[in-house]
C-alpha cells in the first residue's frame, strides 16, 4: 500500500500527476490519500500531524509525504525505514517527529535523479518514482545511500499548538492525550477547557477537549464549531491551567 | 466493490484512514467515494440522498454509510440486505429511507467489536472492519445477529425540502420526479418554478425544475446559481403552487 | 489506466457515480483523478489546460474529458485518438488544442446510446461506458464511426490569459514557456513581472513569472498568494511588455 500525505490541495492538479506516475511505475499497488490539507508550508505542525496518523497506516506501507517549502532548493531528499513501513520526503523535518519517537529508524539519501526533473515538483518527478520503486521491491541500483540520520529534527516533544482543524471545526492540537491527565484543564484565549469523553457528554455550545482518534488532544464544542468559537488557527497556542 | 458515503469531508483526515483500514482488510477491491459531503450530522436529509444515490451503485456493492451524530452512545451499528447490496452503517434512520422503498430488506445488528475502539470514529473502527468481511465474503462468527428491522425509521415518504446543493448552486429535492407531473409548479421564496427538461431549454437567469440523473425534483438556473439567487440551503421548503 | 479531467467538482456527488460506472465496466483498471476542478462551462481554458496536463498521462491510458455546458443538446460525443493515448468527452473544442498540436489524430464519433440516457449526465451514462470499453480493449460493433475531425478546433495558438489558479493562488496561464525567451517580462495589472527560476530565487512578496512543472508560463508570488495580489481570476489577460 502507498499512502500519501502531502499540502498539494486534494481537489487541485497535482495528486492526480502524482498517482499517475505511481499507478505507472507500481501497477496493482493501493493508492491512499491519507491527507492533502497537511499545513502548507508548515513541516513542523505537518510533522506532528504525520506522527499522529502514522498510527493509522497499516505495515508494510511506503508513505510519501510532500511538505517541501524548500524544493528545488538544498534539503536533501530521504528514505526512512520505520518498524515495517517506509517514508519517503525532504529532510526538512517533516519526517524527524516520527523518526524521534521511535526505537530504531534508518535514513538513506535519496541520489538517484531522474532524467527531467522540474525544479517545482519533486513529489512527481522525484519521490512517486522512489516510492514506486521502494512498493514495488526493486532496488535500483545507486539510488539510496544510507547516511543514518536526518539533518533537521524537530525532536519528539508535544507542542501545545493547534496542527489542525477538521471541516466540523474541531481543533487538533500537538499533545499526546496518553501524556494528559483528564483532570487536566487547558486555557485557550478567554475559554478554560476541561475534558469529556465523548462529545454528547458536554453541554451544547461549551468548548471542552478530548482524546480523539488519532490519540491527540483536541478541542471541540458539541452542536458548535470550536476553531470559529474560540478564534483558533493553524499554529494557535493553549497552555495547561493553574 | 465498496461505496463510501459519509459526511467525513472529501478533503479531510477521516477518509483516509477509513480506506487504508479497508484497503489492509478486503485488498484488491475498489473503493468509490460517493460522497463525503452528505448533509452534516443529518441522517434524514442524508438518507433521502443516499435512497437516490443508491440507484449509481452496481449490484453486489457493499455500501458503508456513516453520517452519526450519535457516535459512542447507544444507537445500534447495523447491516441491511437490500436487493444484492450490502449497507453498513449506524442505526439512525440513514438506512431506513432505502428499506421503506425495498420490496425486502434484511437487518443484522453488529455485535463484534475491536480491540481497540475509538469513541469518536466508529467508522474507521467497526464499520470499516465490517464492510471488509462482507465484500471478501467472510462472515465471522458471532459478528452479526438478525434482527429484521430498523429502530429507526423515516418512511418512504417523499420530502418537498432542499437535501443538498452541488458546487453548480443547483439544490435537490427529497422530492422523486417521477411522483410528480410536468405541469407541476414549486413555490420558493418569491419565484414560482415551471418544469423543464434540460438547462438550454430554460431562459437564462430562471430558475426552474427538472428531472436530475438521479431522478430527483432539482432546482436550477440556467447559467446561474439558483441556490444563491433562490436564498437556498440544505433544508429549505418549497411548496407546490395552486 | 483511466483519468478523468472534469468540472464535476472534486467533493461532489457525480465523480463517485463515473467512478462507479467505470469499475463495474472496467475492473481492476486504475482510475486517476487527473482533475474535477476545470474551469466550469470553459471548453477553451479547459481545452488549454487539459492540454498541458496530458504530458503527465502515461502511454496506452483513455482520458474521460467532460467540460461540457451543451449537455442534452446538439454537440457531438467523440473518441480522439493521440499518441498512444485515447480521449473520450464533448466535440466543443475542448479536444482540440491536444489536436491542433499533435502530429497525427484520428477521431471517431460516439454512436451508440445506452438503454437509459439522462439529459444532464453523459460522463456517467454515455462517456463512462465508451471510456470503460476503450480501456479494456473491447470494440462494441457500431459504437463507433470515423469522422476524422473535430467539429470545433480553438487552434494550437498560445492564449495569454490565465486557466487555472491553484490552491496556493499561483496563476498558470495558456502561454508555453519554450515559446518565451526567460528576459521577456509580462504587465499584468500594476505590476511589471520579470523570469525566475524558482520560488526561492524571487524576493518575499514580489510578483514574478517562472516556467512551472507543466510547461506553462506560470504567475507567482514567493511566500504570496498572486491571484489575490495581482487580481487574477480565470480568463484575465497578461500580456509582454514593452
């Protein structure tokens, strides 16, 4: 299985290059649109975003994952080995939030270039055929060269930073539930939050937080959209109260 | 072949893992996305537009359908035979429309659970298990227990509300075409719509009722946007004229 | 392989009906979204557009193209053959600026009708189904009947206007950048845009034009949005300066 995590926008022109050139080179092989809305430019919320979904892929699954401000420029492209699944991307950090939180990880760089390669799409020209060629078990020769580490880490701490807000308006934020207490009460601009399990558990129209399906704490307000509410936006802080 | 319709957003993190998790589960079998935008949190409006939706659907489809407001409390998870497809999805009425207008239906509620079920994405982690071992034709046992009914039904009834307007601004009606006669007129806000049978037949800027590909009342405007023009929302009323 | 190039709106309720159609027609054929976002109504910048897009589209694959305001009415539904590849949609010049450059085209039109024909949805009930026995290499005896040409041909001129805006509100434009020398500079609006290689290449808020990863002579702002900045939406003109 491919999956893909990328800010191409999932209703523009890119995705569909891309998952032409993978249906090309890996005939048979699923194609998953795990995400398209990752925060654009964004490697570090994108980061902690992908670590969360990571959960979510089954093994033996090669990840391409595109948050590249900086193609064309000099980040290095990467292959990351973790537990069963490969990831394919920039050495940006987008992929350094997963690697930090993981017993073993391996890294090689991606040297193999193909004959046109466009300096603006890289997740087309360079990394769909990497990532073909990692689902489809070949090996070509000279591609990869493992040098063991990522240059940009953004290591393994839980930002208190909203990653992300679904199309109800529920806010994702950097923090690990598992890492939270429910007695735990989060302060977000004039709002103190404290938790519910589920949603039909708190009032109508009171923001609360949650443990939500991908393991991170989320803000929400039942029958209400919690990011209009509150004011929050990608990047938005909250902070633990008292 | 699986159909999804749900209101988990086409361009959001939801769908992704549901389609990994049947990808892992039923490999080989296609998946289509029908619709990801079904009225939120409406299983009414939802199960009209599902009734008429399911006419796309070949034959021998399993069909998962989740528009659950009521996810993690106590409404029932369910699958329902109807004709040669398969419908998976929460016992909220989202089905019932179907099964009213089905000379026969059969009902099983799901009884199995994960391991590790989520409060909030049940269709990640029951319905998309369950949709997976009906499309491969296994059937655990234990999974499923006949019930043979609905505890929520909605009737057969035809509704003169709007259930959804699509990215033209043309708004569909609960209503099926073919219930009603081409002389029929509609009151909407101040306009009183006449029947047409194709756009270029209606004069430009006025809007007018036709026969939609799904067999639906639906409203439109000849190059315009009769959703706007018309003060038109998911729910809206309309009304025959005299 | 299948792609679909349509106005059809990429979260709306009529691609998973095509999509559906299409499987159950052509199984285990992989289907590419190539894009649902086409200029609506647009069979010029469409045309234009789908052109630049097709160099992305591997040999032997059938391309569904439906940007098609006459629906119901007197235009032709064609096949195209190019290259290796074949076009299935509308005879109202949306094929033809893909005809008017290439070497050699043949073009047959669709005569066969399905049992069941909508007014409103051809991609589904007549394109989908001539789309599926192309791509599975079954001639239907009297489906179809060589004409040799397009009713409507827009020419392989280059068009100075803008076709496309991405989700980053980078303008692509219907020029051919091998057609223009990197010291050619374009007025747009208030601003004067010279050449950049990439993004990281321009200053930070400067309006500048580069060759992107399509062909096209492409409008941008780096860390911009350059629709909003210069005022572009679908159709605007830009022309050389001096």
């Amino acid at each position: 299985m491919i999956s893909l995590f990328t800010d191409f926008g999932s209703s523009d022109i890119y995705v569909g290059q891309v998952k032409a050139a993978l249906s090309h080179s890996a005939p048979g092989v699923p194609l998953i649109d795990l995400l398209h809305e990752a925060p654009s430019y964004d490697a570090c919320l994108s980061a902690h975003l992908l670590s969360a979904l990571s959960a979510s892929i089954p093994e033996s699954s090669v990840i391409l994952a595109v948050v590249d401000a900086g193609v064309g420029g000099a980040r290095r492209p990467v292959v990351m080995e973790v537990g069963n699944c490969w990831y394919v991307g920039p050495d940006n950090g987008l992929l350094s939030v997963i690697a930090a939180r993981a017993k073993h990880f391996r890294v090689w760089e991606i040297i193999w270039r193909p004959q046109n390669l466009s300096h603006s799409f890289h997740g087309r020209d360079l990394f769909a055929p990497i990532t073909a060629m990692l689902a489809t078990n070949q090996w070509w020769p000279n591609a990869l060269v493992e040098t063991g580490h990522l240059e940009v880490m953004f290591g393994d701490i839980d930002i208190p930073q909203v990653i992300y807000i679904d199309h109800y308006g529920n806010a994702l934020t950097g923090l690990r539930a598992a890492n939270v207490p429910h007695s735990a009460k989060f302060i977000s601009g004039n709002y103190q939050l404290g938790y519910a399990r589920v949603f039909s558990e708190a009032p109508a129209g009171v923001p609360f937080w949650y443990e939500n399906s991908v393991g991170l704490v989320e803000i929400a307000v039942n029958c209400g959209n919690a990011a209009t509410q509150l004011g929050l936006s990608l990047g938005s802080q909250i902070q633990l109260s008292g």
